[in-house]
C-alpha cells in the first residue's frame, strides 16, 4: 500500500513536470510575443531589445525553460510581466477566493445531483423520473455563460434576491456556485439514479423489505449509503472539470479567483501568470485524482491497490 | 509666475502649444461623496513609468502630477508641477520653475532633484518603461539608452525651485511629452522602498492617493486633502470595482450600483440603451484621437501597386461600416481624426465608387481579382466589419479570406509583414498627445517599418519622412501655422500613395448615473479615460 502511493506521488510529479513542459512550449512556439505587449505601440527597437534581454527571452528555449524550473524548485514562479508583482502573490491572494466557489459548486451539485437521482431512482420509468432525467440533460449540455447570465439576470437583476457579481458574503456566492454545480449535477444525477437502482434490487435490500423494515428506512439506511459511496470517490475527479469552469464563471460573476486572473493574464500573454496558473490548477487535479484514489478503499474494501 | 506672463504670452496668443485658460471650477460642484467605476479587466500597475493602458492611463493621471498637464476636458496644455517655463531662443532649452509647497502623499516637498530623478528613471533601460522612446530628444538619451550612463546629461538641478531641460534637437512635442504620465514627478525614496511592487503602492503628488489595494476585487482612491490644486478634487474616495464583465456593469449601473461602467456600453446593449430616453440623457458623446483603417502590405503584391491600394480605398462602403456599429463612429477620409491640429479640412480622400475601382485594377494588371487576407482580432464588432470589407472587395472581384485571431497574434502578423491586410479595430492608433506628429512616426513613417514595429503596411516614403522630421524641427511658436500644414501636406501625401484605406473615426459614449455632476467635457475628457476623475462630483 505504501508503495503503491510513493509510486503514485512520483508519477505525479512526472505529470506536473511534464505539464510545465508542454505549456511552456506551447506559450514558447505561440505566435505572439510577450516583450512587445510590455514594450507597447511607441517602445523603441531598443527599448523592446533592453526588455527582451532582461526578461532573458532572448535566450534560447532551452535555457528558458531550465530557468523557470531552478526557479520552480526553490517555489519562485517568477514575476507577472505587465503587473510586475510576483506570480505567488497574485495566485495566494486570489486562491482562498476559488476554493470557496469550488467548495461551493461541489456543494450545489451534491445536493441537487444526489436528490434527483434518489427521485428519480424511486419513481423510476414515471412522470418525475422523466421529467428529471430531461433537466439534468440540459444541465449537462447548458453553456456556462449562458447559464450564469440567465441566472444573473432573472435571480438578481429582476428578483434582487442576490447582489449582481462581486464577491464577500454568502449571498454573493450562491449564483456563482449553483451555475458551477448545475454541470456537475446533472452528471451527479444519472450516475446517482442508476447506482440507486442497482442497488435497490440487491438481496440485501430485499431481505430488508422481507424483516418488515419501513419503506423509508430502507431506502435511507440500508440503500442510501451504499449507492452514494462510489458517487463521493468521483468528487476528486471532478476538480479538473471544476478548474475549466472557474474561468468562464469567475469572469461573469466578478468573482476575484485564480479563472479569472487566468483569463486576463492569457488576453495580455503575461506568460509567468499562465504558466504558474496552470501549474496550479494542475497541482490540484492531479491531487484530487490521488485523493480519489486514496478514499476508493476506504469505501469499499473490495478495492485493492497494489 | 512673471516669467510665465511675459515669455509665453506669445506662444499663448499663437496657441502654439495651445495653452488653455485654466479650467473654471464649476460654481455648482459639491464636495464629498463617493462614486463607483467599474472595469472587466484587474488594473496592471500604477507606476507611472510602466501603466500604458487607457485604463490605468488616467486612473494615474489622479495620483501623480508632470511638469505639464492639459485643462480638463480639452486638449490644451496648461503648466502643472512647473508653474511656469522659459524657452531658450533656439528652441532646445526648457527652464521649468517649481511651484512651490507642493507635497507628496508621503508629506516631503516636491523639489527640482524629484524631476531629475523621475526622468532619469523612465529613461533607464532597467525601468522597462514602455515610454522611454518619448523623451529621445533629451539630450543624453542615447548614454542612458544604451547603458552607457546612469543619468540624463541633458537633465540639470539648477537650484531646489528650478530644472533645466536641454534637448540634442529641436522638438515641438516636448511639452506635450512632459504632459505624458510617463513624465510624472516621483518620490525616489518611495520607489526604492517599494521596489519592483511601486506599481502597487504607488505614491505621487496627485488629487487622489490610493488607500487600498485588494487584488482582483478592487482599488480605493482617497481624496488627497492637500493637493496643490485649489478646490479639487471634490469626491471623498472613488472605488474601482475590477473583475467586473461591461454587460454586468451595466446591469449594476442601471440598478444604481454603479456610477461609471469604465469599460463603456457593450456593443450589443448599445441601440436598448439609447433608445430609452431616461438612459440615453446620461450617455455623453464625444470625439476622441481614434482613426479605424485597413493596412495594406505595400511590399506584397498586389499591394506593392499604389493603383491597387486606390482600388480598395474606393471599394469600401465606410457608411455601411459606421452603421454596423450603430452610428458609435464617423467615416474617415485621412489618417488624422477631425479634432487633432493639422487635420485637412475639404480633403475628400477617396469616394465610394466600385466601378473606379474595378477600373483601377484593371491598369494595374489585376482586373480579373485576386486572392488574399485580411487579418482582424477575434472581439466584437470587428470580425463584423471585417466581413462587411470582405463583402465590399468582393464586389470588384477581389476575394479576401478573414483571419481572425487574438489581438497579440494579429499584432505579431502585422509586425512581421506576414499579414497582407489587417483591419486595424481593437488595435488602433489613439494618439498618445494631441499632435499630429504623434500619427506618423510609429504607423506610417519609415522607423515603423521594421520586423516588430507598428507600421503594418510597411510603407516607407522618405521624402515625407524628412519633411515630418523637419515639421517637428519647428519648435518657435511663430512656425505653429506652417508647422500644422507642414503635417497637413505629409498626410495628404500619404493618402496619394493610400498605403491605408481610413475607414472611420470612432466616437466615446459615456454612460453615467444620474448622480453624476460635471460638465459633459469631463465624460469625454480626451486625455482621461472614461472620465476626469478629479473634476467630476456627485449631486446628492
């Protein structure tokens, strides 16, 4: 078992290494350059020369990429390009933010995935169970940005029940965090609804029914738990999908998260904020996944890791 | 402020630089308050030597003061740290006089060494500034460019009150140069002390200091009760609220939680809002130094053929182009925008007249059409216009592919010379100072035309390059008029050779809550972007 997780923690710095890897070649070989969005329109040849050298992007890729590496190690991801503040900082200052909506969304997406799911596990091939089964279709389809704004506009804008955007009270993050948790529960929903059936025609459950136990009982000690454990390993995969929809949510929202500082930094091709948010973003997924893996067996013994 | 009087009563009467007749504080105008601006993107830095964006641009122009400043509202210089200037004969010595008990945030008096340091800074290759090219008639610019020197020669301290400017030639930009954020006067114990991160805790002389930063969320600005300028500014604290998408500012504003969207009205919110009469009162309209125009590769073929170029600046219907951006922009005919000086007024440029041009190309050789592209950036409205110029050159056979791409990406294109045609919309020139200089060198002069620089139709024309380099040679204030058609001429030699097709002039529209006070001017201050923040106030 230990070994297997040392071998697992290897492997993902291997990932994470070769995540750097490919995002700085990409950002490298991008036909854009960083030094003339610095210089600006009236920079001189020579004023663009001076910050190219001291930016070292005139060095070859080899000697960059190496660069940002040793950098890397010792937990320096450099300093942004146009902002000039340290990627660190900017990323510290901004995460809290992103893991309060992240905490959120998965929140959103539990509690309407798993209880739809139930529903419609219960009434299954009725009215509600259709009826459910079609929203979390278009859950799973909607656009982000279509769903925030439709949320902003019918919840805050015309009923006023929610501030419009920003960040700061709880009130601020229930839009933001219902229009990350709608993707997810309509996934939540038909992975819940099927595990529920499965799990309703068991012996177990029959044997239940046959001592006499109460419906309700049934349902909510014995079948419950058991279809809900392989839904919760999911949450640690469900990170990656997350990081993809704080850019789109956090811009909408106004919400101060590493997404949007993403989105602004790949707008100025400030490539130390790409490169470190990536890295991050990276780091989490990759987390999540082994967290995924460590709680497997805890759930089901049956799960061996070797 | 004698000398003041009598050296540039002159240049005043000949307006030459303009200069303006200090602003009068509106009779009206309330202290106290706070307001609400909003922007999409987070502001990158406050360092006057690096901040070169339209949105930091006048967000800086509140904090920190230059030797130079313009009259609100206008394009007119007026003296700001220096309360008065002399100007050497020749034209290449500028003696700026200190006003006095002027204060830093940080509470020391601003003194001569302060403006030596500032320029010494900008110039200094380690500062990186963007602007560094702007004080290159400096005379020792070439040292401290090169790294040979760590000081400006052409900098002296004459005494604490006193700094002497002296220039390695004649320029008749320089005082708009000094008026330039990246001429603005800082502490250099504040910069040291905050070293790279100056931006973030910026420190200067202006109407406002910044009280608080919390990156991503929001900026305050604090009223500077000290500021040197009497009666201003009027506001208590102006919060930036950044991070904020234009379509949600608008939102906010209209359900009164916003003073100023900063980002303006979106596009497609633009024709609702203007047809609501209660919203339409609140939007300000003004001109600003903005020109849209297609380049055109002068060393590609076709285009290396001027008869070509011509064609294509009678194929475009720019009426048609104004109305797809719902009437926000008046059409072009030269590469200056009506309110800059030297702008010639009765050009006609070239008429929309497809026929003339089906005829043009066919002299050139080309009258069966041609093949090529037309790189735009990928944000509304331009891949729309873009279309509507692929339309229109289609019409005389020309069948133009759109590239639409990221703006950094359509930038690289132009300043390689790979893009054969680019249309300029998210990308264009918004003049720095109000000279018509300030439209040539970089777009359309010879010095632009190299890999990386911005002249993207790499047209290069040496005759008109020396009479730019001479117009700006004339620095006396009598050769003002001579010096306006001198520039004049060089436009409308270039519009002969039509390396562009001007396609229109872009308008600012303001939107403001009903609070908001000031006159209109400051909504469409043409140096401060979205609004002069020191002037403005609030009604209740």
């Amino acid at each position: 078992m230990a070994a297997y997780f040392i071998r697992r923690i290897v492997q993902s710095l291997l990932i994470l290494l070769g995540i750097s890897f490919v995002t700085f070649v990409l950002l490298y070989i991008l036909p854009a350059d960083p030094v003339r969005q610095i210089a600006g329109r009236s920079a001189t040849a020579q004023t663009v020369a001076n910050i190219r050298e001291q930016l070292g992007l005139d060095q070859p890729f080899i000697v960059q990429y190496g660069r940002y590496l040793a950098g890397l190690v010792q937990g320096d991801l450099g300093r942004s390009y146009l902002q000039k503040t340290e990627v660190a900082t900017l990323i510290a200052s901004r995460l809290p933010a992103s893991l309060q909506l992240m905490a959120g969304g998965i929140l959103c997406e539990l509690l309407i995935g798993l209880s739809f799911g139930v529903i419609a596990a219960l009434r299954r091939g009725r009215m509600a169970d259709q009826v459910l089964m079609i929203t979390s279709f278009v859950a799973v389809s909607a656009p982000q940005f279509v769903v925030s704004l439709l949320l902003l506009y019918v919840f805050a804008v015309k009923l006023g029940w929610f501030p419009i955007g920003g960040y700061g009270t709880f009130a601020h993050l229930v839009l933001p965090a219902l229009t990350l948790g709608i993707l997810g529960s309509g996934w939540y929903s038909r992975m819940m609804r099927s595990s529920m059936i499965e799990v309703l025609r068991t012996d177990y459950i029959r044997t239940a029914r046959a001592k006499g136990l109460s419906r309700a009982r049934v349902i909510l000690r014995h079948a419950l738990p058991n279809a809900i454990l392989p839904i919760i390993a999911m949450i640690g995969i469900d990170i990656g999908i997350f990081m993809g929809g704080l850019v789109v949510v956090e811009s909408v929202f106004g919400w101060p998260g590493i997404g949007q500082l993403a989105w602004q930094a790949i707008q100025r091709v400030d490539i130390p904020i790409i490169m470190g948010v990536t890295l991050v973003s990276a780091c989490a997924i990759v987390l999540g996944n082994l967290l995924a893996d460590f709680i497997a067996p805890l759930i089901d013994p049956r799960i061996r890791l070797r | 402020m004698k000398t003041w009087l009598t050296t540039t009563a002159l240049a005043l009467s000949l307006a030459m630089p303009a200069i303006a007749q200090d602003y009068q504080p509106d009779p009206n105008a309330k202290a106290g308050g706070s307001i609400v601006i909003t922007y999409k993107d987070d502001v990158a830095t406050l360092d006057p030597a690096i901040g070169y964006d339209w949105q930091n641009w006048s967000m800086i122009k509140s904090i920190f003061d230059g030797l130079m400043d313009y009259a609100p509202g206008t394009t007119e210089l007026r003296p700001g740290l220096a309360e008065s200037y002399d100007i050497s004969d020749d034209g290449q010595v500028f003696t700026f006089h200190l006003r006095p008990g002027v204060k830093f945030h940080n509470g020391r008096e601003v003194t001569a060494d302060d403006v030596k340091y500032s320029l010494d800074r900008v110039t200094n290759p380690a500062t990186q500034s963007p602007g560094a090219g702007f004080f290159g008639s400096i005379k020792g610019y070439d040292e401290i460019a090169s790294g040979a020197s760590e000081t400006l020669a052409g900098v002296t301290v004459v005494d604490p009150m006193t700094v002497q400017i002296e220039l390695s030639r004649p320029d008749a930009t320089f005082l708009h140069v000094m008026a330039l954020n990246f001429a603005s006067v800082v502490p250099q114990e504040a910069v040291e002390a905050a070293g790279a991160d100056f931006g973030k805790q910026p420190v200067g002389t202006g109407a406002y200091s910044l009280a608080e930063w919390t990156i991503g969320q929001r900026l305050v600005f604090a009223k500077n009760a000290d500021y040197w300028r009497d009666g201003v500014p009027y506001l208590d604290e102006i919060v930036f609220e950044v991070g904020q998408e234009p379509i949600v500012a608008l939102l906010r504003l209209q359900n009164g939680e916003v003073d100023v969207p900063g980002d303006g009205i979106p596009p497609a919110k633009f024709q609702e809002v203007m047809a609501d009469p209660e919203q339409a009162a609140r939007v300000v309209e003004g001109g600003q130094l903005h020109t849209g125009y297609i380049t055109m590769n002068v060393n590609t073929a076709p285009f290396d053929n001027v008869k070509v170029r011509q064609a294509v600046n009678m194929a475009i219907n720019k009426d048609r182009i104004v109305q797809i951006i719902n009437g926000r922009a008046v059409p072009a005919n030269q590469p200056l925008p009506p309110s800059m000086p030297g702008y010639t007024e009765g050009y006609e440029g070239y008429a929309f007249d497809p026929e003339g041009a089906k005829t043009l190309l066919a002299e050139a050789g080309v009258g069966d059409g041609f093949e090529t592209e037309l790189y735009v950036m990928n944000t509304d409205p331009n891949p729309r216009i873009a279309q509507a110029i692929q339309q229109d050159l289609s019409a005389i056979g020309i069948s133009a592919q759109i590239q639409s791409l990221a703006q950094a990406n359509v930038i690289e294109a132009g300043g390689n010379g790979s893009a054969p045609m680019i249309w300029s919309g998210g990308m264009a020139w918004i003049a720095d100072f109000p000279d018509p200089s300030n439209f040539y060198g970089p777009i359309l002069g010879c010095a632009g035309a190299v890999q990386g620089g911005w002249n993207w139709s790499w047209y290069c024309n040496e005759d008109l390059d020396a009479k730019a380099t001479e117009a700006d040679s004339m620095a006396d204030p009598s050769q003002a008029e001579a010096r306006l058609k001198l520039w004049s001429d060089v436009y409308v030699g270039i519009m002969a050779d039509a390396p562009w097709a001007p396609v229109f002039n872009e308008q600012r529209y303001t939107m403001k809550s009903a609070r908001m006070g000031g006159a209109d001017e400051l909504y469409v201050d043409p140096v401060s972007i979205p609004v002069n923040y020191d002037y403005v106030y609030v009604t209740e």
